[in-house]
C-alpha cells in the first residue's frame, strides 16, 4: 500500500527471515538505482513518544531526519506505508542517499530482501537499541545508534550516510 512515499515496482512486500515482512526485489534492480523515496510528516521527539502510546507502530517506522527530529506518517494512525518495510542489515545492499531516498548499493537479484543499515540515517538508542536478526557475517549484534562515532563504520559507509548523519561525523 502506498500512503506519502514511493516504492519501486520492482519490489514488494513478503515474509522476511529477519523481522516479520520485509521488502523483496520482484525483478533484478542494478546498482545506483533508486529503490524508494520516503515521504510524511515531520514529528519531534516528544511527539512520537507521546504518540506511540495510542500508536504502537509510529515508534517503529519514523526515522531520524535531525536531532530530536523523526519523518513519519502523515496521520500518526495511518498504517505502515509499504516503503517502511525494508528491515535492517549489517551487511545491506541498499543505502541512503540524502535524507529520504534509497538507492541499491550493488545489484539486487529477483527474490532477495533489500535492506539498508538503520544506523547510518539515526544516531540515538531512544529510536533504535534492539538485538540485529541480520545474520550476516559483519553483524554487529547489538543496534544502538552509536555506529556513527565508529571511523570504521564511517568509511565502509561513506557513500550511504544520512545528510543527518553526517553532520554529526563533520562536527566531532
């Protein structure tokens, strides 16, 4: 379903092994090609955490566009727009490039989960801090926004860092 962001045709949503649905490629898609473009409404901090009292999934879905500041859905109970799906990685084959639009990292075959590393568009453990399902062989275990003060992190990410994020990094 589609509410305020686009999804490439070439996807769609399945059954993840990762983390219930997830965003599936239904046709090859080629590196550097734009996968999804996230759009919505901007909410502060304090209003997803007041929010997602009556709105479980809108502390889930928004991410992190600056500090204390999350793009989410227009209407805090629209449903999870289909673009909201893709799940994390450690090891993704999709990145940011920006502030809202997802672009493959390499090609994707037909059948594969796309997924991007949550930490390079959020920075706090108030939106993140959960165990990764990932199973990569570059998991990091633990998902906690604090990646970004890693310069490993930072140069096997360099290209697929959130605008927001790399503030951060330019002002340490």
């Amino acid at each position: 379903m589609r509410i305020h962001s686009h999804l490439s045709s070439k996807c769609h949503i399945a059954e993840s092994m990762i983390c219930d649905r997830g965003v599936f490629a239904k046709e090859k898609i080629i590196m550097g090609e734009t996968i999804a473009i996230w759009g919505g409404k901007i909410y502060s901090a304090e209003e997803i955490d007041s929010l997602s009292k009556k709105y479980p999934s809108i502390s889930t879905h928004p991410f992190g566009v600056f500090d204390g500041f999350y793009m989410g859905p227009v209407k805090p109970d629209d449903p999870p727009d289909d673009a909201e799906f893709f799940n994390h990685s450690c090891l993704p084959n999709a990145g940011i490039k920006g502030q809202i639009v997802l672009i493959a990292r390499r090609d994707i075959p037909a059948g594969e989960e796309i997924c991007f590393d949550y930490e390079t568009t959020e920075n706090t453990s108030n939106a993140l801090g959960f165990k990764c399902n990932c199973k990569s062989n570059k998991c990091r275990e633990m998902i906690n926004g604090d990646a970004w003060l890693d310069p490993n992190f930072i140069r096997a990410n360099k290209e697929y860092l959130s605008w927001y994020i790399l503030c951060k990094v330019n002002n340490l």
